[in-house]
C-alpha cells in the first residue's frame, strides 16, 4: 500500500504522516526531505540558488523513483506537488491519496512559527500571509480535491483514517 498526504504547507502531512505510518508498519518518507538529502541543501537553498522550476522537476523525479523503488510507505508530499506536472494523477494511480485539509486559521498560526523555513513565504508579512493563504489555496484545491479521500486536519483521529485506508 502506498498512501500520499497531500495539502497546503503547514497542514500536518508529516506528522500525520508519522504516524499513519507507524500504525501501518510500513516506511515513512518526507518527499522534501528526500530531495534535501538529495541535493546536500535545504530546501530554502534549492530555491535561492537553482530556482522552483528546478525544485519542482526534482521533486518529480523523486516522487516516480520512490513509487518505482517501493512498494509500501506513506509519504508527504509537497504543498504544491499534486499541481505540477500532473502528479496527483501519478500518485493516484500507483496509491491511495489523502488530502488533509485543515483551516486557515491554523495554517496561518503554524506557518507565522515558520516563515524562515519556507521561501514561498518569505517576502510575506505577517499581515499578508492569511491573504496569501487563501489565494494558494484556492489556487491548489482543485489539485487537491482530487484526493481519494478528504479529512479535516482540525478533528482528525488517527484510528478513524486507518480504519479508512484499509477498506
């Protein structure tokens, strides 16, 4: 079985992802991780220096390595991998995907924690950034609508999508 959480940054795919993982058994994997240890730089670093079109074509790359090299894990992808070169369609077909949609107000609370940590936000002030929320969002949620499977961050409950996934 290989499950993908997709969903807005800050949205908790991987400490959700974590934990699925953990109750399944089976590998976990953060896809910027992956490609962090890939590159030998952060990610921040990947968009300094080589661009989001280079980021983005990685992150494809190792999106299909990992699904041609694994038959089993959950994975977190990306804020924005399920919009770009149609991967919700490849994570689709080769896993079950899992959209996990939590509310702005949280996004933006845990996003403020962390703004150094992500280059989309940068050049976003603190007053911008729910603005900016909304805007991705309704940007990326066609993507992500896409999901076999929507849960609500907010109330989630770990036994509930276990018992989901394993229908």
């Amino acid at each position: 079985m290989r499950i993908f959480l997709i969903g807005f940054m800050g949205s908790g795919k991987t400490f959700w992802g974590t934990r699925i993982a953990e109750a399944l058994q089976i590998p976990f994997y953060d896809l910027d991780a992956v490609i962090v240890n890939e590159e030998g730089m952060s990610v921040s670093e990947i968009f300094d220096i080589k661009g989001e079109e280079y980021f983005r074509y990685k992150e494809k790359q190792v999106l299909e390595d990992l699904v041609a090299g694994k038959e089993q894990f959950v994975l977190s992808a990306g804020g924005g991998t399920p919009c770009f070169f149609n991967n919700i369609k490849f994570m689709k077909k080769h896993g079950k995907v899992i959209w996990l949609n939590t509310s702005t107000s949280i996004l933006k609370k845990r996003l403020m924690k962390e703004k150094q940590l992500r280059p989309l936000l940068w050049d976003i002030s603190e007053a911008s950034l729910h603005t900016y929320i909304v805007r991705k969002l309704g940007e990326r949620k066609m993507y992500y609508e896409q999901a076999n499977l929507t849960v609500f961050e907010d109330d989630m409950v770990l036994e509930s999508v276990i018992d989901l996934l394993k229908k």
